[in-house]
C-alpha cells in the first residue's frame, strides 16, 4: 500500500446525490461501500464531511443571518452528515465508526480530542470529524487538510462529484482544457484555481501533505489510489504535469 492513513474529504453534495439538498439514500450506500472497501484494504480512515446539502455559511447573507452565526449552522450541518454515515457504515458492517466534534455536543458524539482520535485509528476504527474546526469563516477544506495534519495522515483525498481532477479550464466550457497529473501548490494558489480553499492549500504546501483530488463516482478509486494509481489530479511540490 502507498498509503496507510488517509484523510478523506467529502463535500456535503457527496450525501445528496443528483439533488442539491438532503439524503438521497443510494448515494449514502456508495459512499459507504467505498469507505469499507478502502477499509477491508486494510488502510485506516478518517473523513470530513461538508455541509453544503444542508447549509453553508455563504448562504446566510441571503437568509440576513450574520455570518458567524450562518457558519455555526454550517458546522451543524457536518455533525447530522457525519452521523448520518456512522449510521450507514455501521449498518453495513463496518464494525466500531466513532463521530468525533469539534462542537461539543456530549450525548451522541465524542469531543474530537487529537490523541484519542490517533487511538481509534490505529484501531482500524473509521472516524468522521465533524463540525469543522468548530470556529466561523472557513468551509471543511480547512479543517480536512488540518485533520490530516494532526492525524499523520499521509494524505488528503479530496473527493468530488462530476470531475476526476484538475483542469487548465473547465472542461465542460472548454475542449482544450487540459487535466494536470501532478500540479504544484504553488500553481494552485497562482492560477486561483477553484479547487479548494486557498488557506486550505497553503496550509497543506506549508506542511507537505500531498492531496489527491478525484472523482468519486469513479469507483474503487480511494483505495485505486492508495495502491498505487495515479487517479485524478495531485497536489504536491515541483513541476506541473499533464495527463
Ligand atoms: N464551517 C465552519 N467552520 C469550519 C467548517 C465548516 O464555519 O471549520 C461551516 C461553513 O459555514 C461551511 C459549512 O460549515 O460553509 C459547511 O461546510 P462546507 O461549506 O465545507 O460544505 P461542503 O461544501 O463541503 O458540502
């Protein structure tokens, strides 16, 4: 295995399938088939999961919500998400799935506590990390590449729904667009490529944490990647490269 320990990031929409909000339930019993198969590969696994099916701070300008107070909704959103796939993984047997907060909320979650989290890892327990950093004005690519960091993770999958990575312009407006192989953080952060955030990039460049960004639907691509595939785009130091 490439790969040992893995942050996976998750966007809300990854929940609610072809609809922008709520659950849409075949699409939470791919997401768990794929999280156990990376398991059953013996790779150990934490998540983040998004908001964005249910509510993401930005919108609260819209509602006349200030933003701190949209952004706690947002981190809400995170901890029904990510219980919402204990459930699922453990339904379908993926043994012991702790949900760890970041926002206390003592009665159907555990505090996220850094060490403890390293503990259930190296378990072989799947653990989902909710409610962000538990602070405002940051979306969940900060809090993923952040986890990551604190959890030794190897790397960050960044996994999304419709594009299987990094393209010099959106290949849906543009036939040339090329897909990168490899780009550099650097590249990310110039070209202001929507991606993910940028604090999130430079946070990961600054500590070295290599991100795969990836389609989703492709499937088996998590634990493709953790064997050894060069799937999608990654991130990491030096030249571009193009597929
Ligand atoms: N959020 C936050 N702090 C964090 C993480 C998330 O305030 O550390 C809020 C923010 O409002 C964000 C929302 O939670 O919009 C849901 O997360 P996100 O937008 O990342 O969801 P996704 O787009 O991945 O579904």
């Amino acid at each position: 295995m490439r790969y040992k320990r893995v942050l996976v990031k998750l966007s809300g929409g990854a929940l609610s399938g072809q609809s922008v909000w709520g659950f849409d339930p075949s699409a939470i019993e791919n997401i768990a088939s794929e999280v156990m198969k990376l398991h059953a590969a013996g790779v150990e696994v934490g998540i983040v999961a998004g908001g964005g099916n249910i509510f993401k701070g930005e919108l609260g300008q819209d509602w006349g919500i200030e933003r701190a107070e949209a952004d706690n909704i947002g981190m809400i959103a995170t901890v029904i998400n990510s219980m919402m796939l204990r459930g699922a993984l453990t339904s379908r047997g993926a043994g012991d799935v702790r949900v760890m907060t970041a926002i206390p909320i003592n009665t159907v979650a555990e505090p996220y506590i850094r060490l403890r989290a390293v503990r259930h890892l190296e378990h072989g327990r799947i653990v989902l990390l909710a409610a962000g950093t538990g602070n405002p004005y940051v979306t969940t690519d900060y809090p993923s590449v952040l986890r990551a960091l604190e959890l030794r993770a190897e790397v960050l999958l960044s996994a999304k729904n419709g594009t299987d990575g990094i393209y010099t312009s959106d290949p849906r407006e543009n036939a040339d667009a090329r897909r990168f192989q490899v780009i550099s953080y650097d590249s990310v952060i110039q070209h202001d490529l929507k991606v993910m955030d940028q604090t999130a990039v430079l946070l990961a460049r600054d500590n070295k944490l290599p991100i795969h960004v990836f389609d989703f639907n492709s499937p088996g691509a998590m634990e493709r990647i953790c064997r050894g595939e060069d799937l999608g785009t990654l991130i990491t130091r030096g030249a571009d490269q193009f597929a």
